[in-house]
C-alpha cells in the first residue's frame, strides 16, 4: 500500500466559508491558495467524504485539488456513506458519481464510512463491501480502507473477517487515548495487531485541544514556548508509528500555513513530551463534570439490572461537555453504538443505587443518569 511521505491530511470538512452559516458557500478562491501551499510544501493526502459540506465538498476538492494540479502532484480519498444507501443501486450510483465530483477515474484511497454495528449491516445489506472490494480488483481504488468510531472489539472483528481492508480511520487524540468511552489506545492496538497503517481523525478533538485549560497551557508553553496547543495535539498522533496520516480539517491560510510549516520537518515526540500529553489529558480529566476514574468497579463488582455502561457513558459524557463544538460530537454516536450493541440507555437507570454502593470516587452515578440521558439521547 502506498504510504504518503508526510503525515499531514487535509480533512476538506471545514473548507473555509463566504457565509459563516452556509456550509455549500465554500471561498473558492482561498481554498486555492490553500491547497496551493499544501501541496508545494510536499503534503499529498486530501481527505474528502459525500455529506462532507452538505454534499458539497466532494466537487470543491475536484475543483480546487484535481482539475489545477497533475494527478501525480496528490492522493485523494473520499468514502462510501454506508449510513445513506437504501438499495444496490445506490453503492454503484454514489461511486460513479463521487468519481465524477472528484474528477478522477480512480481513488488513491477509499474507505467505508463510518462502520459499526448499523452502517455494518447496511453494507452488507446492499452487497457495499463486495462491491469495494471489486473496485480494489479492478484498480478503480488503489488502497481500501474503513472509518469506526466503534469499539476496538467490533474493529477486531470486522478486520479478522475482512483482511483485505489495508489501513483504518480512527479517532485518536490524547485525551481519548485512554478513555473508557472511546478507547482510543485499544482501537490503535488492535489495528497494529492486524497489521493496517492508522489514519488519524479528530485529532486536536474538534478544537477543543486546541484551547484546553490554563494549567495545561502553562505546562506546555514551559517544555516548548513557541508550540502552539493544536501543535501538541497533532504531535502526539502523529508520532505513533503506525500513523500514516494525521488528518486536519483546516479552515484559513493561518491554520495551514503553521500545520505545513513545522510538520514537513516532523520528527516525533519525545518520551518526556508523550508523557506530557499524557499529563494534560489527566489535567483536563479534572476540569470535567464527573470525577469518574474508569476503575469499572460499578460494572465489574456490581451488576446493573438495566444493563447500563456506567464508565463509558460517564466518559463520553464528560468528553462532550470539554467539546467547545456543541452542534455536533462524535460523542452520541460512539453512544448509540453501546446502545445497538445491547446496552441500556442512561435514561432508563430506575435509581436502585446498586452501582453507587462500589463506587470509589463515591459519584452519585443516578443522578448523573438523566443528565446523561439528556445529552446523549
Ligand atoms: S442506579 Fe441506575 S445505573 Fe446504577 S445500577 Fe441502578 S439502574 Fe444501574
Ligand atoms: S465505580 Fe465510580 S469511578 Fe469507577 S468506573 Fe464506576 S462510576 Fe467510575
């Protein structure tokens, strides 16, 4: 598999706009310039997806990436929605008209979108991985991969039962990497095991690394005065070996100008410096609402009757409170996939204090129940 010399992406999903509110009113003209600069300091991987911008970022990266540079020049890759497709049709449909958005007759990399549990059967309903992987036959996809935001158990299962998937999409930032919700650690270990290269997605977790609190900040801008946060954060995905690419959903010629800059001389970070980050994630831990530690007392020494994930719930709650994007969070659907998986929503916890009676940290785990509720469902 082809494995781009830098480990900088370009995640065309937060394009810069002419109208703040108007995902399809992409600045044509800036995105230009932008690719321009990404492409002349020697990056190559453009990451696009079809709901991407309202359906609209597909033809802009054609536009702004394919149709002004040689197709030797960078590497696009861009995803089947299996969460959308409703009949056969639409998996050879979506493709042959993502080509035509992308102007190309061949994808550099192409992934399943967004697998877990439901999207899974969708593509397997509609014959969508089969059809992948005919496309990887016929050259139409250089290099076939999958997104998850699930488990590292459902990520191990789908890789044993589909070998021929060669690289992984996961959310991997420092905060997640060991979080009881997301389990950013075990997802990248089980991809290691497989032997698939890792793309990063979410990396400075939709900008919230990108300010974290002030105690964090201090203790950064002492080991490194001129790393700005969003630098740590990408660092720290980027210097697992196994990463390819870290992908960076950037919006104005400031934001790249800095990423291309210092990440064309990339050298990974330094144990002190991994153990830093590992120290500002607990530091963050802190400022959260819920003083859960993950010790999974409540699920290990106790038994809820309703079949509720109390840590992992608890740490994506917490997760989502730290998120500064409140529209939107990957958060509710690593939630809901808990749920299809046969786990109890918060919102039906009865009260009965079970969980509360072994809990270290003493949290009046009903309480925070409907709060949960509130957030996640
Ligand atoms: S209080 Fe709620 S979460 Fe705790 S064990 Fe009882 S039902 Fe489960
Ligand atoms: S027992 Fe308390 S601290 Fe431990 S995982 Fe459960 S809620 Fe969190």
């Amino acid at each position: 598999m082809k494995v781009p010399e830098q480990k900088l992406g370009f995640g065309f999903m937060r394009m810069p706009l002419k109208t703040a509110d108007d995902q399809t009113a992409i600045d044509e003209e800036q995105l230009n310039e932008m690719v321009d600069l990404f492409l002349q300091r020697g990056f190559t991987y453009c990451d696009t997806a079809w709901m991407y911008h309202a359906g609209t970022s597909e033809r802009a990266v054609g536009k702004a990436v394919v149709a002004r540079h040689g197709r030797d020049e960078f590497t696009v890759a861009t995803k089947m929605p299996d969460m959308m497709l409703h009949s056969k049709e639409d998996v050879s449909r979506i493709f042959e008209t993502q080509k035509k958005n992308l102007q190309v007759e061949y994808f550099d990399y192409y992934l399943m979108h967004d697998m877990n549990n439901v999207n899974y059967e969708l593509a397997l309903k509609y014959d969508a991985i089969e059809f992948v992987k005919q496309k990887k036959e016929s050259g139409e996809i250089k290099c076939l991969g999958f997104s998850c935001h699930d488990t590292p158990e459902f990520l191990d299962d789908i890789l044993t039962k589909y070998p021929f998937f060669e690289f992984v999409q996961l959310q991997i930032n420092y905060l997640d990497w060991e979080s009881a919700g997301i389990q950013a650690r075990k997802c990248y270990e089980v991809a290691v095991k497989h032997g698939k290269k890792v793309i990063v997605m979410e990396p400075v977790k939709g900008g919230t690394l990108s300010n974290p609190p002030q105690e964090v900040q201090d203790m950064f801008k002492a080991a490194h005065p001129d790393w700005s946060m969003s630098r740590w954060a990408l660092a720290f995905a980027a210097s697992l070996p196994e990463v390819m690419v870290v992908l960076s959903g950037m919006s104005s010629m400031e934001q790249l100008d800095e990423n291309t800059d210092w990440m064309r001389n990339f050298t990974p970070l330094s144990a002190a410096d991994r153990e830093l980050c590992l120290k500002a994630a607990e530091l963050i831990r802190k400022t959260i609402p819920i003083p859960c530690t993950g010790c999974r007392y409540c699920v290990e020494a106790s038994s809820c009757p309703q079949n509720i994930l109390i840590p992992n719930f608890f740490a994506l709650y917490n997760t989502r409170f730290l998120m500064k994007r409140k529209d939107f969070s990957p958060e509710e659907e690593y939630y809901h996939n808990y749920l299809n998986q046969g786990y109890g929503p918060a919102s039906t916890c009865i009260g009965c204090a079970s969980c509360e009676a072994v809990c270290p940290q003493h949290i009046h785990i009903s309480e925070w129940m409907p709060k949960v509720a509130e957030v996640m469902e």
